[in-house]
C-alpha cells in the first residue's frame, strides 16, 4: 500500500465543501482542515504508485476550487497502532 500525504490550496470560502468532496473519493482515507500556508491534507492511499496519479492530479486537483496541490509519498508508515501490536507478539492474555 502506498501512502501519499496531499497539501492542498483551496478557495477560503468552499473549504468545507472541498473538503467533503476530496473525502468522498475511493482512495482517500482522511482529509484535515489545517491552519497554515495549506488549507487542507488529505491522506491517500493506493495499491500501486501510477494509481497516484489518477487519484491526485486526475480527480482531487479537478475539483472546483482546489487551487493548488503539494504531495508527498511515505516511504515507511509508524503508529502507535503499529507500535502496541509489534510488542503484543508472543505475549498470551
């Protein structure tokens, strides 16, 4: 699985509307209103990396109202969730 962390510049006044249609697509999993130079990050993930380009450049910046895009792609993924299952190994309840 493939993450891509997608900044995206947006008209001030659809931001809540943006944001909803972003999270509606099939390949992204959350998208945060943010305060800074950014107005939201949406989280996408997809089975294989050409499948980026279908779901950030073909349909988030297609959007009406996204203005601009800035991604980046995970090279490893760490969570707290990752962290508690790793040291529950061989432990018995």
């Amino acid at each position: 699985m493939i993450t891509a962390i997608v900044l995206i510049k947006t008209s001030v006044d659809r931001i809540p509307e943006i944001a909803e249609s972003i999270a509606a697509l099939d390949s992204v999993s959350e998208v945060f209103s943010v305060t800074g130079t950014y107005d939201l990050i949406a989280m996408v993930r997809v089975k294989a990396h050409d499948d980026l380009a279908d779901v950030i450049p073909g349909r988030i910046s297609k959007i009406p109202g996204v203005l601009a895009t800035d991604t980046h792609v995970a090279f490893r993924t760490y969570s707290q969730h990752d962290l508690e299952a790793a040291f529950a190994i061989g432990l018995d309840n």
